[in-house]
C-alpha cells in the first residue's frame, strides 16, 4: 500500500502548530502592548508623584539656603519633610561631609548620584521652571522694614488709581524684600508711565540704599576690567537702565549678573548635594513604588489578555479536535454503522481510512477463520466418516475383516496424518517457527528424486513426467523442505493435467537466483482465481469433493516454504492451456561439508 503524502495546509501537526505559535504571539504581543502602556502610565503618574515630591523637597530646601547664611539649622526642616513624603532625605557639602540626613543609619552616599544641588544662586530651572537662576529668596541686603515697605505700598497704590483711571488695569505686586510695584495687566496698549510717572516708587529706601551702592561699585568695576568705563545706575529692582548702545547694555547685565551673585554669596547658604532615596528598601538609588491602584490596573490588564489567549486556545483546540472526536465515537458504533466516515484531509482523515481498512482485513480474516474451521472439519470429516463407516460395517458383518479392507483404512489413515501434518506446518510457518537447515546440495539431484516419488502417480493418470535442468547448480538449501515443496508443485500439476499431457520441471541459475519452474500442460487456472491460487482450503471445484484429491494445503504450504528460504512463489497460467508455478530462491554459498 502506497503511502499518502498529506500537504502541509492539510497537516493537523501544522495546524496545530501554527495555531500554538500565533496564539503564543498573539498573547505575548498583546500582553507585551498592553502591560507596557499600562506600566508606562503608572510609572508616570508614580514619577510624576515622585517628582513633585523631589521638587518639594528642592524648593523647601532651596528656600532654606536662599534665606539663611549656613546650614546650622537645617535638620528639622530635612526630618519634617522626610517623614511626610516618607523619603530619605539627605544632605552633603559638595566634597561629600554629611550637613543633615533624616536616616543617619542607612547606606552611605559616598559613590551616590546626587539628586540635585541645592544653590540659590544657581538655581536647576528643570526642576523650578522659571527662568531667573538666582532664587527670587536670596535678598541679600535688600529687606525693607515694614514701615519702608508700607511706604511703597501707598505710593504704588496712588499709581494703580492713576492707571485705572486710563481705562486699563492692573495689580500691586510685592517682592520678597518686602517693595511693592505696579503690574500692568495689557502693558503693550500704551506706555502708561507717561500719564502715570511711579515718582518716589523708583527711588530706594534708606534700608536698600547700601546694597544698591555697593552692587553698582560692583557692576562698574566689572564694566571698566572690560574696557567699558560708563556711569551704571541701578534701580531699586535690581536692574540697570538701559543706554542707546545694544552691546554696551548687554555687557552691563553681564556684569550687573556676576556683582549680584558676588554680592548674595555671603548672604546665603553654601552650595550643597540633596540626595532624596527610598527609605524602605534603603538603597542609594531613587526607586518608583508602584501604588495598590497602578499594580491592580496592571494585574488586570496581564489577566484579561491570560482570559483571552486560554479562551482562544480553548476554541481552537476545539475545532481541531471535533473530527477526533466524531472519529472515536464512529469507531465504537462501526460495527453496527458500517465505515467510519471523516471527511477531513488531514492525519485524522488518513486515521479513519487506515481504521477502515483495518475493519476490512479484520472481517474478511475472521471470514477466512471461519471459511478455514469449517474447512479443516470437512476435510478431517471425510477419512474418519470413511474409517467409521468401514469399522462399523466390519462389526456388523457387512463387509469382511480382510486385508483390502485394511488397506482402504490405512489409506484414510494417511490421508488423516497428511492434513494433520499439513495443518502443522502451516501452524509453524504462522508462528515463525518454520526453520529451514541448509546444506550444499546438487539440486538436479533432488529434483531427480522429486521426478522419480511421482512418476507412478503420473503414469496412473496418463502424465509425462520430466526434468529440465540447466548446468548442475550447487545450491544451499534445505533438501528435505525443497523436495517438500517442489513436490507439491508436481502432485498439483499432474492432479490437475489431463492423460496425455505432460508436466516439467524445469531448473536454470539466472542473475544469482535459483529458479524453479513447474510447468503443466492442464486445464489452467481462471484469471480471477489465480489471487486465491495459494489461500487455505481453496480448490477450483466449489463442491469441495475430493474426486481430484488432495486437503488443499500443498499450495500454501509451498509458499511458506519458499518464504522460508528467502524467496518467492509465484503463477502463471492461461486458462485451457495450463500453469506454470516459479520458484524464486537467492543463490547462497555452499555450505562446506
């Protein structure tokens, strides 16, 4: 039987495993999309949480320093903090000496990344937003006294009136050093200071008149080491008044900007390294905690694409299997429905055919168990009914006790012992127990003796019998099983010739195969009977008599026993003109004696 190639489109174990692979894909890039959108939003809401306590903390901080000339007292701010955002927060001079830390026990920040640098005078706009880098708190000799700062208010009071009454508006504004200004709320409709002069708000106070001074003194000798020697004057905001030359304003602000950091460095506290930690796990690097609700989204996403990708499988798994399944329960009812029937294309398909032919063979094997035990107790039947009856007529007196009647029973006795025999070695051929012994023989001879055990059969029946024997082949063989099975050959040729005709064994060496023929000259074998020619208990003559003789075994017998040596058994016959059976058995050194 050829065997079925299935095209892969049609394999089960590729569709299987083609569906395993993209529900697998499928899954991991859902799960990867999804987990990763979900985790990137929950980590920025937790960086932004993060963030927006880092920058707390640093502008806390930043205030602190911008106020204050050292870092004396800046533990209990650091420990206020730390325990209400639950941070470790820690602070170190620039060449790593602890100032303050609200965990002292815990990992060291030696080789740690600082999470900024805290100086009012160069202030981290990434973190503040702005846009000025020294930190509006660093005043410095600026303050005003209360009664200093009560007198710009009054007078930036007077020209919010007066710009209002302009039809525009505006707000009063006060600085940290305590001076109040005018904020125009639309200033490019027109220039207001016109109509509306601030007047005494430009002039300092007496408490902010030092400061000013000296930062001009600054401003000028910055200006005259750049070859700019020009009258700087600086308003009470702390800031230049512009001259007619572009360049010459810029290097004044570039200068006014160097006096202004020279002149707050006393008057704030020192540059330091703010290191904000997670204080539960103790590790030197910022860690994002993720909150219950953000993790809970998480697990939510991850389980649904689980849900989704088990039932995908599930329904997959399914379809694939409904034919398995209607194959199995086809295959428990097949006895009572005939043919398993699976219309697919596939191994399961391939499975039902196999299942069906295997149903065939086994029908037609318990048919020919059955055809085979009706036929043994035929053939075993007729020599006992025949020595039965012979007995029973010898004690009934019907027929003489003598020595005819003791040949016709010795030969239903042997042909009793020759089915039985029969049967045996067809049961050993069965079991693989069928050996064959071999020796070196010279098969013309054995032929020979084959010729001369049935030529008194043949004469009776009117038979030429004779060989034809090619060279003298030395074969090894099994001389007691080749003689066994070459002689079955020639008891069917002559059963089956009719007197006159003749029978030959023919014998010849071709291509390193002994081949042995039998050819008859007889009534021949009907092409639709030759495939039955070697089954069990099978005869030409459906009435089953034994008018040709016979138990109907020799043939199959003679297969096994060419099987047994390694060859073949095979027929060719014309119907009317008669058979010729070929013996095909593998030339092997002789075996030395």
């Amino acid at each position: 039987m050829t065997r079925q190639r299935i095209p892969l489109h049609r394999s089960l174990v590729v569709r299987l495993l083609a569906t395993s692979i993209l529900v697998a894909v499928c899954a991991i890039l859902a799960t990867a999309w999804l987990a990763v959108q979900s985790t990137t939003r929950a980590i920025q809401q937790e960086q932004g949480r993060s963030l927006a306590d880092d920058k707390s903390i640093y502008d806390t901080l930043l205030g602190y320093a911008a106020t204050h000339r050292d870092w004396s007292g800046v533990t209990a701010v650091v420990t206020e903090r730390a325990g209400k955002l639950d941070r470790r927060i820690t602070l170190m001079t620039p060449d790593r000496q602890p100032i303050a830390d609200s965990a002292p026990g815990g990992p060291s920040m030696d080789t740690a990344r600082p999470s900024a640098t805290i100086d009012p005078l160069q202030v981290d706009l990434s973190l503040t937003g702005g846009t000025e880098r020294v930190d509006a708190r660093a005043i410095g000799p600026y303050l005003l006294t209360k009664r200093e700062s009560a007198v710009t208010r009054s007078l930036a009071s007077r020209q919010l009136a007066c710009i209002r009454d302009h039809l525009t508006g505006g707000t009063i504004v006060v600085s940290p050093t305590g001076r109040a200004s005018v904020q125009v709320v639309n200033p490019g409709e027109r220039d207001f200071t016109i109509a509306c002069p601030p007047g005494e708000l430009t002039k300092p106070m007496p408490s902010e008149a030092d400061g000013i001074a000296q930062l001009q003194t600054l401003t000028k000798r910055c200006l005259q080491e750049k070859g700019a020697g020009v009258r700087v004057v600086i308003n009470p905001d702390r800031t230049a008044s512009p001259t007619d030359d572009a360049k010459l304003d810029k290097q004044i602000d570039e200068c006014l900007q160097k006096s202004r950091l020279v002149q707050l460095k006393e008057y704030v506290a020192p540059p330091a390294l703010l290191f904000v930690t997670d204080k539960s796990r103790g590790t030197t690097a910022p860690v994002f905690n993720l909150s219950p609700a953000n993790m809970i989204r998480i697990a939510e996403v991850t389980g649904a694409v689980l849900a989704a990708t088990v039932l995908i499988t599930i329904l997959v798994g399914r379809r694939l299997v409904r034919p398995l399944r209607a194959l199995i329960e086809a295959t428990r009812q097949s006895d009572e429905q005939g043919p398993v029937l699976v219309t697919t294309r596939n191994e399961i398909g391939l499975l039902a055919t196999a299942l069906n032919e295997l149903a065939a063979r086994r029908e037609q094997t318990e048919a020919l168990r059955k055809t085979m035990v009706s036929d043994v107790a035929h053939e075993l039947r007729t020599p006992l009914s025949n020595i039965r009856s012979w007995l029973e007529a010898a004690q009934d007196g019907l027929a003489p006790l003598d020595a005819q009647l003791l040949v016709l029973l010795l030969e239903e006795a042997l042909l009793l012992q020759h089915i039985i025999d029969d049967l045996r070695d067809l049961a050993a051929a069965d079991a693989g127990d069928l050996r064959v012994h071999r020796e070196s023989h010279d098969v013309a001879d054995l032929l020979e003796q084959v010729v001369e055990a049935h030529r008194g059969a043949a004469e009776a029946a009117g038979v030429r019998l004779a060989t034809s024997v090619v060279a003298d082949p030395q074969v090894a063989v099994d001389g007691a099983r080749l003689r066994q099975l070459v002689g079955n050959l020639v008891t069917n040729a002559v059963r089956h010739t009719a007197p006159g005709g003749s029978v030959t064994v023919h014998c010849a060496v071709l291509h390193d195969e002994l081949n042995i023929a039998v050819v008859d000259t007889g009534a021949g074998i009907a092409p639709a009977d030759i495939p039955k020619v070697f089954d069990r208990f099978w005869r030409a003559d459906d009435s089953r008599t034994r008018s040709t003789g016979g138990s109907g075994l020799g043939l199959s017998i003679a297969r096994k026993l060419a099987e047994a040596h390694g060859g073949t058994l095979g027929v060719e016959s014309t119907l009317g003109h008669g058979s010729t059976f070929t013996i095909r058995l593998p030339v092997m050194a002789p075996v030395p004696h």
